[in-house]
C-alpha cells in the first residue's frame, strides 16, 4: 500500500483516484498495465476518443475501479465535458499524471503558428488546463500530487526539434513556479525525464507543411537527414521501455514527499550532470560536435567566417 494512500485518507479501504493522459501506447498504456497490477488505485484512463480502442486492444478494460474515457487535450470542449463526467461519478481526482505529448519535427524556420499552437496545446496548454480544473479540489483537501512528463527535451535542447523542446521547457518552468505554489498546500508537483525510450513515438512525429519530407526543400537536407536516422537508431538501441519509465512515475506515486524532478533514464541522468557540470559556453560547443554530421551542415556557409577570421590573421601579419 502506498505512502500517498495512507496519508492521504482515514478510510483503510479508500483508494486515490489517478487520471493519466495519453494512455493508448507507449509509456501511458505501460503505467496503465502496471497500476491495475498493484491494485490499489482507481484509475481513469483517458486517449482521444478514436484511440480508445488501443487502451483496450493493449490489454486493458473497464471494471469498477477503471473507467476508460476520450479526452482530447487539443479541445477546451472535450476537457470540459471530461470534467462534467467526471462529477457524476468518482467527482475526485487524487493523482493527475500528464503524459500525452506529441512531437513535432522541424527547424526553427520550417514551423509555423498553427503547428507551433498545436504543439503546445497538448504539451502545455492543455495539461495546464487539467492542472487548473483539478487544482481546487485538491487544495481543499490540503493534499494530492500532480506528476507531469517530461523529457531531457525540457533541459537540453535538439537541432530540428525546436518546438518540442519549447513545449518541455514550458512544462518545466510552469512545473518549477507551481512547486513553490503548491506545496504549502499539502501538494506534491513533480517532473518525470525521459531521456530516449525504447519505442515507436518516433514514428509517430509531426510535421509542418514546410517541415514535411516532401516539402521542406534543400537548404536544411543534411540536418534532418543526419538527425531522423539518429533518432530512429538510438530509440531502437537504448535498454530503457516505456514499462521502465512507468516504473520511475509509481516510484513517484508511492513516495511521499518525490523530489520536484526525476531523470527517467540513464541518458537523462547523464545530460542532468553534463548540464551541471560543463560551463555553458562550452557546453552548446560540445554538443555541437557530438550531434551526427554536424561538421557537415551548412559547411558551405559556416566556412565563410574562420576564412575571414584566417584572412584576417594574414593580413595582420603582413601576408595577403
Ligand atoms: N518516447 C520517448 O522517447 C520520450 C522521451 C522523452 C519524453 N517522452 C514523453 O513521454 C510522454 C509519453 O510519450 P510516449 O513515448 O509514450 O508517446 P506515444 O507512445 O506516442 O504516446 C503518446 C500518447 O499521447 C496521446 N495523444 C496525442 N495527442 C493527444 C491529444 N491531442 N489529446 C490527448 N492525448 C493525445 C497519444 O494518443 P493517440 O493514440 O490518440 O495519438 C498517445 O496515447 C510524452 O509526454 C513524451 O513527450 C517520450
């Protein structure tokens, strides 16, 4: 039985009430799997409405302590009518875990307003809209815990994946404020940092219309043809699942009192410290270097100013 249980309520049988976003794959539908296991909790599953299907074709169904329910974080309506349900029958929510997220794929100059809106409506704006419908029962019972997911995104940065990283780092600063907001108030906020998980999401990326393969042209060829295949390896090869993330967001569960942020992985650990312990300036640098085909992108262009800088020299010297 959980820490959180016991002190939660005086009722031995009470069991938290924990919505989890985004459960129709991947890490959702593992903590899914692995909550109904302990048994201890009740759960309100929720994906958008035509991926409910995938909740229960992964393995899951509906009993008396689930419920399996559409919500649609890029929709005020379909948040709204979530909430309604949601007072008719267990009115509580214990435990808020955001965890849908999507990802778009682009360079800076290749997104757009509406992708860009999309991207942060559910990363951002629409767990902030959970957060905010759920926060004021929570505080008048002086307790609960909300757990947000995010990514070594959110401290660390990637060339062509600028508008997830803004989405984490709005996750991660938004977290930050309400952990001092909240915590007088008997409420835990916690960030959960996945680094690269062993799974499909990479597939399932986003795309602008000027990000899209097919219509992004040649100018940015070589940083997305360095860094697709990069992804893809790397989600491929790592050792962590979306099963041992789950495990990480229950071990947040339990606790009482988790630390504000929890690297999910070893990656994220070792970019946690990497962040900490190199001095800025030379840390980006670094970076560079280490990203695949780095060396190579823009050459034609980047060349320019270390010939400059060399013709420079030259000419200080009296050469050229
Ligand atoms: N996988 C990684 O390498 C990785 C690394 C770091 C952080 N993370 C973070 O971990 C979380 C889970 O990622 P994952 O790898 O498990 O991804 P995933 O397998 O792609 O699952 C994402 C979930 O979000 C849902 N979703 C998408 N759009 C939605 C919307 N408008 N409203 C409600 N739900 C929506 C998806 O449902 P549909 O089936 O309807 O699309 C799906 O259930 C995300 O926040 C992600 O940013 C993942």
């Amino acid at each position: 039985m959980s820490d959180f249980k016991h002190e939660s309520d005086n009722s031995k049988d009470y069991k938290p009430v924990i919505l989890i976003t985004g459960c129709s794959s991947g890490i959702g539908l593992a903590l899914a799997k692995l909550l109904i296991e302990k048994g201890d909790y009740r759960l309100i599953l929720t994906a958008r409405e035509g991926s409910l299907k995938r909740i229960r074709e992964g393995g899951v169904s509906e009993s008396d302590s689930v419920r399996i329910w559409p919500l649609d974080l890029n929709s005020m309506q379909s948040i709204d009518s979530f909430f309604s349900k949601l007072h008719l029958d267990w009115n509580v929510i214990d435990i808020l875990v955001n965890n849908a997220g999507i990802s778009y794929r682009g360079v800076v100059e290749h997104m757009d307003p509406d992708s860009e809106l999309h991207q942060m409506q559910v990363n951002y704006l629409g767990p902030m809209a959970l957060i905010r419908k759920t926060l004021p029962s929570m505080r008048r019972r002086g307790r609960g815990k909300i757990i947000n997911i995010s990514s070594v995104s959110g401290m660390l940065a990637m060339p062509t994946m600028s508008s997830y990283s803004a989405s984490k780092y709005a996750v991660e600063g938004a977290s930050e404020a309400l952990w001092y907001e909240v915590k007088p108030l008997g409420i835990n906020v916690c960030l959960v940092q996945p680094g690269f998980v062993n799974s499909n999401s990479f597939k399932n990326v986003y795309f602008s219309e000027s990000s899209h393969p097919k219509g992004r042209g040649t100018f940015y060829k070589d940083y997305y043809d360095s860094m697709e295949p990069f992804v893809a390896k790397v989600m491929g090869l790592t050792t962590t699942t979306p099963e041992k993330v789950a495990k990480k967001v229950y071990w947040a569960i339990q606790k009482q009192n988790p630390p504000l942020r929890i690297p999910a992985s070893p990656d994220a650990v070792f970019f946690y410290y990497l962040r900490r312990l190199l001095p800025r300036r030379l840390l980006h640098h670094v970076l560079f270097w280490m990203l695949p085909g780095s060396v190579r992108w823009a050459k034609q262009y980047t060349n320019k100013r270390p010939q400059a800088f060399i013709r420079r020299i030259l000419r200080s010297v009296g050469i050229g």
